[in-house]
C-alpha cells in the first residue's frame, strides 16, 4: 500500500468523504488463502498482514463490518478466513481481542453490499455471523438489525441514485433468505449522504438518531417456505408446548411458565442457569428438525432457528436498573442469539413474533395481552425495553409485510487488516 492510498482513505472520515470506489483500489492480495494461512504460520517466518477496505457500522442494536462485495476474493470459500481474523475468532476467552468483534454475538458480524440484478432490488446483502469461540462463521439466516444499515451504506457509497427530496427508499434483497426489504431514511439537505442526527430512539441504544423505516417484504418462509414449517400452531417438543413460525427468520416460541422460569429474567439470571440453557439449546434443534431444517437433532445451523422464551404481560425490571410496567407491553421475550441471552431482541426474532401472533392457535397469540398498548403494532418487551412491530395482511390472511424502526450510524471508514 502506498501512502496517497492510505492517506486517501482517510478522506471518507470527513462528513463530505469521497466514496472509496471513486479511489484507486488497493492491490488484493494475489495469493490464495491456503498459502496466506502457511507463511503466517511458518516458523520464523515473518509477512506484513494484508488490507481490505471496509466500514464499520452501528445498526440498531448490533454493530458489523461491511464489505464491498468486489473487494473480496471471487472465490467465496476464501470468505470465512478473513472474516475470522477481522472479528478476531475464534477466542477462547470470549473477548475477541485481536480484532473488532466484542465477544457477543450481537457484535460479531460481518455484512456483505453490492448492485443487485434483482428485478425488485436494488442492493444485495449477505449476512455472515461470526462465532466467538469457535471458527465457525453462519450464514444460515438473516440479520435485522443490520438490515438497518444497507440502505444508508448504499447510499453514502452511490450504490443508488441521489434522492430527489428528503428522504429515500432502497430496495434490498437479502441473499441469505431470498427475501425482499424496503428501507426508508432521510438524507441530509444537501443530499450527499443519509442522515444521522434526528429524535428517534431504540431500547438498547444510547442517545437518538435519524429513524429508519424497514419495511420486510412477504416474509414468510424465508428459510424453509412456509409460516408454519410444521404444519402445525402447535408443535411437542421436549414434552412442552412450543410454536415454529418462519418469518424474517425461522424462529421457535416456547411459554416461559413451560420451562419453569418467569419469563422477566434478566441476562444473568440466565446466563447462571444452565440446565435451562441446555434445555433450550435441545428444543432449538427438536424445532429445526420438526422445521425441516436438519435431518437430525444433531445438525441444526448455529444461528437459526432462533428461540425465545414468552410471557403474558408483566412489570418487570429491565437493564439499566428501571422498572416497565405491564401496561406498557403487549408481550414478554427473552431471545437466545447464537446461545446467548440477547441484551434487547434480534429483530428478526420480534418480526416473527409480531406474525406469530396473528396466527391463531399459536402461543404468541395466546399469551398476548387482551388490548393492544398501540393499535396496529405488537409491543414487545425485553431486557432493555421495548420494540415495536406492524404487521399487514391481506383479506385471505397473507402476510404482506411486517415493518419496524431503527437507527444506524458509521464509526469508521478505511482499510481493515487480517
């Protein structure tokens, strides 16, 4: 790397930076990864460490790095490497110190953005969740709250055209589900890039930001075809009741009063109980098998199906030491995220709920509360507050979509080293 490219790179820190593809590329590395892998680990032998250009971005309650598409081996299978020295995985001390993961899974994450040639898309996005521990990287399912991301990151980097007033919508297909999302966003008076500063806040989330709108676009089925993979509102798994619902991500929903726990725990009440932990983990991949999701209990993804622990509406003590009062919630989630008790809720996880509880029978729609905190929005309640999403179906019962609102902000533009 020369020092005009370096130096040039630095320019996309200023407010009005010039979109790193309009510079000259970095030279990629020439060597395959099987021959990267081997003078790194040679003995005595010493390499400089490659560069790839990259953002870093907070989206909703998660943070990624993101990827132009093109400045990435062709070969895919070369992927999984350079995402895992990024992030700095795998770590067995859970901290991923040796790269910019933070040793949740909410923050270990990998996008990767380029040009759709979808008829219904402008933006294809690839999402990559990085294990802490292990070296395994998942890109079995779907992020939503990075989903919150693209549209801005597309827009900065002129993946689409400028908007024509005030705010812009971008049409993005996620390539890990086939599933369409539209996400709208304001963009600044000069139209340069998306916005940040505005007055919406997200549970989980510091501060406000510029709200962004996403729309997720007939989402059932997104992994396996079908609402209901199993056929059923209610399926048997592990001798308890439970409801497998497939939208936005294949999800399972078990009731809290099932598994012996109130269901308003907070994340190291959770943390410390581990037989429940290992009882989910089981009902997690009994509920990817009933799914069609593996042939054996033995083989589920690590990601997905995601499952969450649900109650009635309840007061309940969330992160910051506060109180929620029942009357402010529609239902109660703790969500497992990649084995771990999430801090808020995969949004994704609260998409589905929101479907789940229009499907009757289901013991989503059964634990809701009797009226509605907000018409036409489920509230959910988890460990830092609350979300909430909108469902729209036709007169036959479709989902149509689901919609729900983020915020997201760049941290960081330039080059990363692996």
């Amino acid at each position: 790397m020369n020092e005009l490219s370096l130096c040039s790179r630095v320019v996309c820190l200023s407010r009005h930076y010039i979109p790193y593809f309009s510079l000259q590329p970095l030279s990629r590395p020439k060597n395959s990864l099987a021959s990267t892998f081997s003078r790194r680990t040679s003995r005595g032998v010493q390499t400089s460490q490659h560069s790839i250009p990259a953002a870093y971005w907070r989206g909703g309650t998660s943070r990624a790095v993101i990827f132009h598409r093109r400045d990435l081996p062709v070969d895919e299978s070369e992927w999984p490497f350079i995402f895992l020295r990024v992030l700095g995985s795998p770590d067995k001390y859970h901290r991923q110190i040796d790269g910019l993961g933070a040793g949740i899974s909410s923050l270990s994450k990998v996008c990767i953005v380029s040009p759709s040639t979808h008829l219904s898309a402008d933006i294809d996005y690839t999402f990559a969740a990085v294990g802490i521990t292990s070296d395994d990287v998942d890109f079995s399912g779907n992020c939503g709250n990075i989903m919150s991301v693209i549209g801005p990151y597309a827009y900065n980097h002129r993946l689409v055209p400028p908007a024509s007033k005030s705010s812009v919508t971008v049409r993005i297909r996620n390539t890990n589900t086939s599933k369409i999302i539209h996400s709208t966003f304001p963009v600044t008076d000069d139209r340069i890039e998306a916005a940040t500063g505005g007055d919406y806040s997200i549970a989980g989330v510091p501060g406000t930001g510029a709200e962004i709108s996403l729309s997720f676009q007939d989402p059932a089925g997104s992994k396996t075809g079908a609402l209901l993979p199993s056929g059923n509102a209610i399926d048997k798994l592990d001798g308890i009741d439970a409801t497998c619902v497939d939208a936005a991500n294949p999800c399972i929903f078990a009731e809290a009063a099932d598994l012996g726990v109130g269901g308003t725990e907070l994340l190291d009440e959770i943390s410390g109980n581990l037989p429940l932990l290992q009882r989910l983990e089981k009902i997690r991949h009994l509920g990817g098998r009933a799914m069609g999701m593996c042939h054996d209990t033995e083989n589920a993804p690590r990601c997905v199906p995601k499952i969450a622990v649900v109650s009635k509406p309840a007061t309940y003590k969330v992160m910051n030491g506060k109180d929620f009062e029942q009357d402010h919630v529609d239902i109660v989630a703790r969500v497992m995220s990649d084995r771990q008790p999430h801090r808020t809720i995969p949004l994704t996880v609260a998409v589905c709920m929101a479907v789940a509880a229009t499907v009757r029978g289901s013991i989503v729609e059964a634990l809701v509360g009797p009226r509605k905190v907000k018409e036409g929005v489920l509230t959910i309640g988890h460990p830092s507050g609350t979300i909430e999403v909108g469902v729209e179906k036709d007169e036959a019962g479709n989902v149509l979509n689901a919609n729900v609102k983020r915020t997201a902000r760049s941290l960081m533009e330039g080059v990363v080293y692996y």
